[in-house]
C-alpha cells in the first residue's frame, strides 16, 4: 500500500511567511535526497514568474543538485511495465483529470511506495481523494476520519456502472437511488463525505464529477426522474452486507 501525505499550497506558504518551515515539514516526511518532482509539465518547471512548480521544489529542496524532474504521465510507464518507484515522490500542483488518473492509478497499482502532493487549493478534488485514501496531512499532522462503511458499500455499487458512465441510463439512476435511500436514514446530502466514500471504494476521477452533480443538485431540490435499478429496502440490504463482512 503507497504511503501518501499531502500539504495545501495557502497552508505551505501562509501569505509568503512559511514556505521555509512548511517546506522542511515536507522534506522530513519524504527522506533523504535525490527529491523527485512530479510535475505536469516540465516545460515549465523553470526559475521565472510563473514557475510556481519551480518555486515550490527550490524551497522543499534548497540544494538544485538534488532535485529531479519528471512528468506525471511518466507514471504510466511503471505501471505498464508492473514497476515500482522505492524512493518518495513529491507531486507538484496535479489539477488536470488526465494526471489526477495517473497519480490513482499509480497508487491502486502500488506503483510508488510514497507519495506526497503539494495541492493547489483546498478545494481540488485530489485533496478529497486524498483525504479519503488516508493520506497524512502534513500541515496538521492528522490524516481525516474515514468514510462510513455504509456509504463505502453503496460507492461499490455506483462504481459498477462506471463502464457505461454515471451521468446518465443506469449509471444515473444507481447512484440517484442509493442516495435517496441513505437520505432517507437520515445520511446528509453532503457532496464531500460522497466523494470520499467514492473514492475510498475505487471510483476515477472520470465519473466523480457526475457523483458530485447530482448530490448538489438533490441538495437544491432536483428531482431526478430514475428507473427502479433496487428494491425499496435496499439500506438494510446494504447494512446487513457490511455487518455480516459479505
């Protein structure tokens, strides 16, 4: 299993008053040097205005003799080829879906044995798969509480239409009845606690989007024309699966 931290870019540089201590918090977590970089472009990993990427290894890693560039997509390979990168990987600012799949597929691959991700903000969804893989906050030093098993068991259940989508047909109305169903018990319609028990089951970043939409929008009172796809007891069915270790 990969080992995985991660730190907040505005909780990493707190105004331009903590890239120094935040950036050694980071490199005590990933070790001794060389300090690989993963980044999405290394184009653009140079010393000027917009090197933010650049400007983020130049404080984890003060010594330019140390640091080592790669792209994200470069993590395909490993997992390609079934190979595995023993030495820590520090992620640079990943927001495009094509890397975020990347980085989860190197992961569910045990491709990288650690991984740490400089986030670009709090908001990215990388920091709430991250957060519901177990990654370690680094600016806390706490790693987030687990999604409910329950939901976890019913994420399985939308995560098996992923192969048509879940925007629409059955994919959509398998995960429209679930939540309706843990609604009706009393389970918040809380996009964020969805996402991570997704993720936490094995959901892409592809389909995350359509979970997060739909949450919303039956937050805003959508009502979503659905074909039953679950008998109306289908909470108990779910609670009894995961009590029983089904």
């Amino acid at each position: 299993m990969t080992e995985l931290a991660y730190m907040v870019r505005e909780n990493w540089g707190q105004d331009g008053t903590a890239m120094v201590p935040q950036s050694t918090i980071i490199r005590d977590w990933l070790g001794e040097s060389p300090y690989l970089f993963a980044v999405v472009d290394t184009k653009e990993f140079t010393p000027d205005e917009r090197g933010v990427d650049f400007e983020a290894a130049k404080f984890i890693a003060p010594d330019p003799t140390t640091r080592k560039a790669f792209n994200i997509a470069e993590l395909a390979t490993l997992i390609r080829n079934n190979e595995v990168i023993n030495h820590p990987v520090m992620v640079l600012h990943p927001r495009d879906q094509r890397s975020l799949e990347t980085i989860r597929e190197a992961v569910e691959s045990k491709s990288v044995s650690r991984l740490c991700v400089l986030v670009w903000s709090p908001h990215d969804i990388v920091r709430t798969w991250l957060d519901a893989r177990g990654a370690l906050n680094l600016h806390t030093g706490k790693a987030m509480t687990g999604p409910h098993p329950l939901m976890i068991e019913a994420s399985k259940m939308m995560i098996g239409h992923q192969y048509n989508g879940l925007s629409s047909g059955q994919g959509k109305d398998a995960v429209i009845q679930l939540l309706r169903a843990f609604t009706a018990e009393g389970y918040p319609l809380d996009a964020d606690a969805w996402l991570r028990a997704y993720f936490a089951a094995g959901g892409e970043f592809h389909h995350a989007d359509s979970i997060e939409k739909f949450v919303k929008e039956m937050k805003a009172g959508t009502k979503h024309r659905v074909k039953q796809s679950y008998v109306d007891n289908i909470f108990e069915i779910i609670e009894q699966r995961v009590v029983s270790g089904a």
